[in-house]
C-alpha cells in the first residue's frame, strides 16, 4: 500500500510539527478542524494542512490517520474515528501516536478492529521535529511496517515488530525517565527555594552534580505549557509500572507535580507564547516558586 494522503488529528504542537515533515517529503496532509480552538486552527493554517471539516471526512480523504494529541483524549479520538469509519464504510490504517499504556493502546486497537479497521501503535521519543530537532518514531503491530513511509530526516523510524503494546511499552519506559525525572526535579529546586536553601542547593548541585542540574534547567525550558497532557501522560506509565507488578505510585506523583505547573499562569502559556518569552530554567524556578 503506498501512502499519499495523511491525516492528522490533531495539529497541536508536534502533530503541526510532524505534519510539515510529511509535506516536505511529498505527502498530501489533510486535519479536521470543527470544533477545534483558535490556536489549532492557526498552527494548521501556518502548516498549510488541509482542512476536511469532520472527522467523517477526513476519514474518507486519508490513507492513514495519524493521531497525536493530549494522551488524556486518545480513546474518545479512536472511537471518534471508528465511528466515522462505519458512518462512511471507509477504513484507512489509524495509528495511536500517544503517550499511553499498552493496556490503553490494546482498548484502542479492539476499538478500531470492531470498527473493521487496522491499527497500529506508535510511540513518539524526542522532541516536536522542526529546524534541526529530529525524533524518534517506534511503531509495532501486524502492519508496522507501512509507517516506514512517514521516515524523513527528521523522522528516524524504527518498527520493533507485530504486537501490538510494544511501542507503547518502550514509550511508558523511555518516558518514566524523561518528564517523571523532571518533575522530581522541579519538586527539589522549587522546595530549596521556598526553604530557602536554593543557593547552597545550586552550589552543591554545580559541585557534584553539574550534568544532571544542567539537563534538568535545559528540560524545564518547555515543560509547563505541556504540563496539562502530562498529567494523563503520568498516570498512563502508572498503569503501565502497575499492569508490570511495579508500584505506580512515583508516576502518581510526577502527576500531582504536573498538576500543580498547569495550574500557574506558566502552565497557560501555549507553547508559542513561552518559546517567545525565551525564560530560562532558573527565571521558571522563581516563578513556579511563587
């Protein structure tokens, strides 16, 4: 099957992202934007996406759906799809790009096989892929390997094989480190500094700890207009850690964290207006510290 028309649900900060690699390799990328915010509506038309309305629509306009939201809406999306599946009696290959447990991933693919369509689970590792940030695409299922045509430069695919959970699985893992580390990371500046001990904290850190303060302050540069879909995204690696006999209760609290940087007037910011503000690791310290 050769892929020429992409859907793409949603083009928030990455989806917009990847939909512009996908252009730049010659695919035809289409969204469905009723009901969608301002702010999504302008990042598509910035991308130059076309937009088909309805999700029925863009179900019989795609090849391939592509969905790459807040993990929190990855069900409600897939049977969003499914439905528009019946409605139309088209069945393009939908793939789950999110953040969500293999437990979560194999709801969505029973969801979309009871619909008559195939699925395949995809996990996204790295940052959104514009200028010179690339990133990582994991996909497994019995159709894995069809998403070998989204690879660009920017987009190194990679298919680890045909069950279904296993990209997910890699992505709960890889995840439990990259954001649940950040957000123990926040928790001790931003207690050093209400306690008033971030100076001899931030000297102690440079002393024996450099590499691991530098990534945490570098990481925080854009975590809290993201904050809100990492909430779901906590909870998900705890079903994950839980489903594997492991406790989920660390997972709980990188969520509690995420919460709390949601809230603030940071956590508001969409992504656009905190890369415009250019703050720096230690100027989101201060004010997440409040």
């Amino acid at each position: 099957m050769k892929l020429q028309s992409i859907g793409i649900a949603s083009p928030g900060d990455m989806g917009q992202a990847v939909a512009c690699t996908l252009k730049e390799i010659g695919l035809r990328v289409c969204t469905a934007l009723d009901g969608r915010s301002d702010r999504t509506r302008a990042l598509a038309r910035e991308a130059g996406l076309h937009d088909c309305g309805s999700m029925r629509r863009l179900v019989e306009d795609s090849d391939i759906v592509l969905s790459i939201l807040n993990p929190g809406a990855a069900v409600d999306t897939a049977r969003a799809v499914a439905e528009a599946m019946q409605e139309c009696g088209r069945r393009p290959v939908f793939v789950d790009c999110n953040a969500i447990s293999p437990r979560t991933m194999r709801e969505i693919d029973a969801i979309i096989r009871g619909a008559g369509g195939t699925c395949i689970d995809a996990g996204i590792i790295g940052p959104p892929p514009r200028g010179k940030a690339s990133m990582h695409f994991y996909a497994s299922g019995p159709e894995a390997g069809l998403v070998s045509q989204l690879a660009s430069p920017r987009v190194k695919v990679r298919i680890l094989g045909t069950r279904i959970g296993d990209a997910s699985a890699l992505k709960m893992c890889y995840a439990s480190y990259s954001k649940a580390a950040v957000a123990l990371g926040v928790e001790m500046l931003v207690a050093a500094r209400r306690l008033g001990v971030d100076d001899a904290l931030d000297r102690e850190l440079k002393e024996t700890a450099a590499d691991n303060l530098d990534w945490i302050l570098r990481r925080l540069v854009t975590t809290p207009p993201k904050a809100y879909r990492w909430v779901p995204e906590m909870l998900e690696i705890a079903k994950t850690f839980e489903d594997s006999g492991l406790t989920p209760r660390m997972l709980l609290g990188a969520a509690d964290v995420y919460e709390m940087v949601a809230a603030t007037a940071l956590g508001r910011e969409s992504p656009e207006q905190a890369r415009a503000k250019a703050r720096d690791g230690r100027t989101i310290i201060r004010n997440l510290a409040g």
